[in-house]
C-alpha cells in the first residue's frame, strides 16, 4: 500500500444546527482528550477542532450533536471556476482513495459570484478524476448514494475550501430507527433538546424523563442512550472505514479500541424514563426502535393522550423532567381528545394553539404539582407566544431549528397554585 503523508493535526470541522453550537462545544470539551480540548472553537454552524484522525473517529462514535465531521484538506482564493479546478489539483487524492473507490462532490455557496454550481461541482469532480487517471491510468466512479469519498466544496465571495466528509450519512442517522412517523424529530435535535434542559440521566442532572407526545420515541430512546452511556453512532457506519488514511492497522486498532471502550462502560440507566402518545401504531413503533437501539427494558412505553394521562408516580424525592416536540401545524396535526375541537363547518383543521396547549397546562397543574421534588416541562414549538396561550410563564427560552422551522425551546417550572404574583388593592 502506498504511504500516506498527511499532517498529525488536522483542521476538523464538526458542524451542527444552528443555534446548537455552544452545546457542541461543551459536548467535545468533554470526551476529547485533554489536550484537543483547548483547540475547540465555536464557529457558525458548528466548532472547528484542531486534531488528528482518532479524534475525528472519536467524534464521529460520541457526538449527539454534530451533523458531521470534516477534515479541511486545502483552503485559498479563486475568482472563477478554474482557480478551483487548480486548487483540487493541490491536493494528493491518492492519500485518499484509488481508482477502485468511489467519489461524490457537494458544493455550498454563500455569497459567491459563480454563475452555475451544477458547473462548479464538475470542475472538483474533473480535477480529482484527472489527478487519478494520470497517475495510474483510471479514475473513479461517482456514487451519488453512499460514496467511499464524499468531498465538500465550500465557496465564500473570495475564498474556497475543500473538505473530506468523514461521516457519511449524516450523524442523526443513528442506525436504529426504521419505523417513522409522518413529522419524524432528527435525533441530534433530540439530543440538543435534551442538553438544552441540563439532562443528563441522573437524579441530580435532570431526574426522571417524561416525553407524553413520544411519536416513533426519538426523545426517550436519545434519553435512555445518555442514561446508559452508549455512544450513539455504535450501531451505524461511517463513511471514513473506507478511505485510505484510516484503513492502516494502526488506524483500525484505535477504532477497535474505541467501539470497545464504548461498549464496555454502558450500563443500566440510574433514572426512570416514560414515554406515550395518543396513537398505538406509534408507541409500537417507538418499542421496535427502541429494541433496535437496544434501551426498550429502561423506557416504560404507554398508549394514551396527553390530556388524559396521569403523572407518573417518580421514586421518593426524584424530581422529573417533562421533555417533548408537540405536534403543530406546520409539522402534523394535533389528534386525541383535542382533535374533538371542531369549527363551525366542521373542519377537521385544529389550531392547536386554540384548544391542545390550554388543556395541556390545566392538565399539568392538576398532575404534575403534586410531587415534593417538582417537574419541569420543555416544549419545542415554533410559537413565540406559546407561553400566554398556555397561561404559563417560561423561565426560559432557547432558539433552536426544527429543520427549516424556528422554533424554541421553552422551559415551564410547574408548581402548586398560581406562578403570577398576586395583584395589589386598589387604593
């Protein structure tokens, strides 16, 4: 095999969502080795991390948050498309792949002055297949499915950059849904909803977890996964176990070592976890990904509506975490007993905001303020006016993106009796 001359610190990219960054970054600064974590720094859409190849597999096996993790291969300026023809020929590809391999180029402007990207796209595509056939008399072929080398193109109004995608499919993609819903929740959204709140799994770090509008169970199995300790890509590939600078027995023997250390250190949750939705063809769905994921015996799964549902009855002196991703208008509709709500042509339309989020607040304070320890409640939605149609005041408010929906995080700490300070006589 040919050797590969790479340097031992690498310019990794970790992207994520949108305002999901400095939970990325508090995430790597805990896993990373010590050294590597001063080089982490907060960027838009995710943290730059000066590192080497274990640290972008470790990434790629621990993070909850990123999207994926790229390796910055060459960055310069350009002015037309050929400067960047030029500038993919800078780099040696067969540190990468061979003939034998297959390649996919993906291209992300802003603000650039390029006319075509379709065009741009080509030129990296060209230069790399050009590069391989000159030097070995063939070239690879394009997978626009599952490449062994997704490369990335970054344009700016001046500058480009190229990147190696280490992933591959993108991270959310734990590997054991199969079973969806019609409005499915990402998992990395899931895990930021979770860290958002300060969940951690523990009695002191959040307590027990309560998700009443589970769907197909992203929010408790992300939950049972962070109670366990289980890394969440353990169950998937990745796109770097094909290419060339990880696939050396030095390489291979770190991953080894790493997927080993991560399953050796799961163990049992140490807090209950709860999860219903109001339709049973869901909650089946939920189990069988939950087996899948391999946490189904530490998530107790119930059929029923939100609205109806008691409070479950916590370990003495446990305080409980109410997580979930209610359904709204832009995503799916709101089903159950506040579906009953009907307008005058008997539209099977519901503004949930109208009727399901008033009931549901009544039905909190009736349930929920009856534990010593308390609940608190956190509810995405993408209504900035959530908390005054629920007559609740949030004592807090976090932006995140439900996809191209912005959306908060609201957060509701429930207690006996009225939350409003009592108004003063007149005089």
């Amino acid at each position: 095999m040919r050797s590969v001359s790479l340097p031992n610190k690498l310019s990794l990219f970790v992207s994520c969502a949108g305002g999901v960054e400095p939970l990325l970054e508090e995430e790597l600064k805990r896993f990373l080795p010590p050294g590597v974590r001063s080089k982490v720094e907060p960027l838009r859409g995710g943290c730059g991390v000066v590192g080497s190849l274990e640290d972008a597999m470790q990434i790629n096996l621990e993070s909850r948050l990123a999207q994926r993790v790229l390796i910055e291969l060459i960055e310069g300026p350009y002015r037309h498309e050929d400067d960047l023809y030029v500038l993919a020929g800078r780099v040696d590809w067969r540190d990468w792949i061979t003939p034998r391999h297959t390649i996919r180029v993906d291209t992300i402007a802003q603000r650039s002055p390029l006319k075509s990207l379709n065009f741009t796209t080509l030129r990296i595509k060209d230069a790399i297949c050009d590069q391989l056939r000159e030097a070995t008399g063939e070239r690879p072929s394009v997978d626009t499915q599952s490449p062994d080398l997704p490369v990335l193109l970054h344009v700016g109004p001046e500058r480009a950059a190229l990147y190696v995608d280490t992933s591959g499919e993108p991270l959310f993609k734990r590997g054991w849904r199969v079973d969806k819903g019609d409005a499915p929740l990402k998992e990395t959204l899931a895990a930021a909803m979770l860290a958002a709140a300060g969940w951690r799994g523990t009695a002191s770090e959040g307590g027990a977890l309560h998700d009443p509008c589970c769907g197909s169970g992203t929010i408790p199995i992300e939950a049972a996964l962070i109670a366990c300790d289980s890394a969440p890509g353990l169950t998937r590939r990745f796109a770097f176990e094909r290419q060339i600078p990880f696939s050396t027995p030095a390489m291979k023997t770190a991953w080894a070592a790493l997927t080993q250390a991560a399953r050796a250190r799961i163990h049992a949750p140490a807090v209950p976890i709860y999860a219903s939705d109001v339709a049973f063809r869901m909650v089946d769905f939920a189990r069988r990904n939950a087996e899948r994921a391999g946490v189904a015996a530490y998530i107790q799964f119930n059929g029923g509506d939100a609205l109806e549902r008691p409070a479950p009855q916590l370990p003495e002196g446990m305080a409980g975490s109410i997580l979930m991703n209610p359904p709204y208008g832009e995503r799916i509709e709101v089903r159950g007993k506040a579906a009953m709500s009907r307008d005058a042509r008997g539209s099977e339309e519901l503004d949930a905001g109208d009727d399901f989020f008033p009931r549901l607040a009544s039905h909190w304070k009736r349930q929920y303020t009856q534990n010593p320890a308390g609940w608190t409640a956190w509810m995405l939605s993408p209504d900035m006016k959530l908390p005054s149609k629920m007559r609740l005041k949030e004592s807090r408010r976090v932006p995140m993106w439900n996809g191209p929906i912005e959306c908060r995080l609201f957060r509701f700490d429930l207690v006996k009796g009225s939350a409003r300070k009592p108004e003063t006589d007149a005089a």
